[in-house]
C-alpha cells in the first residue's frame, strides 16, 4: 500500500500540497483535520489513527517522539523529517515521491526517515 501523508503547520505550503495531490498523494493537512496548534505528541497519535506518515520540519521535537514511542513498546506510522528552509517546494516534492516509490506503508512503520537521504 502507498504511503498517506499527513503535513504539519510548518510544511502544509499550499504549492506543495497541490503537487502531490496532483500527482495523486493521499494526503492531509493539519488545517483539514484541524489539528493546528496542537502539541507535536498529539498530531503523531492523529496521525498514526489515521495510518498517515507525519511529513515535518520539527526534527528535534520527532526525534524524540520517534524514540520515546519505540522505548515504550509504542507504535506509529511513520515520520519524516527535513530541515526548515533546506529545500525549495519542488526539491521536497521529488525526495517525497522517491521516498515513497521506494517505501511502501508497511515498511514506514516506526520508521524515521531523513528526507536529505533521499536523492531525487
């Protein structure tokens, strides 16, 4: 099964969100499931609900997370992270489209991955 992508507040940018969804990415965006200003904690568990892989420019904050939920027997769906400002909207449109051509759903669980590992 393809990956579902859930994008937080900071990288749900509208020119992003309409190349995958041209392309045919099933996503969501925080604003739709009206998840804005919520605490980190809260969107991976909506998220991981919803089988979506969390697309994120919180490192810091998902590392962790990622960390905690598999120290604790916990499961999630998914994560990827990529620095803020690293990469215009058509550079993290192609790394995500290699990321997922290359990672079906079932091998995204509990998985971290760093979009920079991600040649396009």
């Amino acid at each position: 099964m393809s990956l579902r992508l859930y994008l937080d507040e900071d990288t749900m940018d509208d020119d992003l969100v309409e190349a995958l969804r041209i392309r045919g990415v099933d996503l969501q965006t925080a604003r739709e499931a009206e998840m804005l200003r919520r605490p980190d904690h809260e969107l991976l568990e909506y998220a991981t609900r919803q089988g979506r892989v969390v697309y994120t420019f919180n490192i810091g904050h998902f590392c962790a997370l990622h960390a905690d939920l598999l120290r604790t027997g916990n499961t999630h769906a998914g994560i990827i992270v990529c620095p803020q400002k690293r990469y215009r909207v058509g550079e993290q449109l192609r790394r995500l489209l290699t990321l997922m051509a290359a990672l079906p759903a079932e091998k995204m669980q509990n998985r971290l991955e760093f979009l920079s590992d991600w040649e396009a």
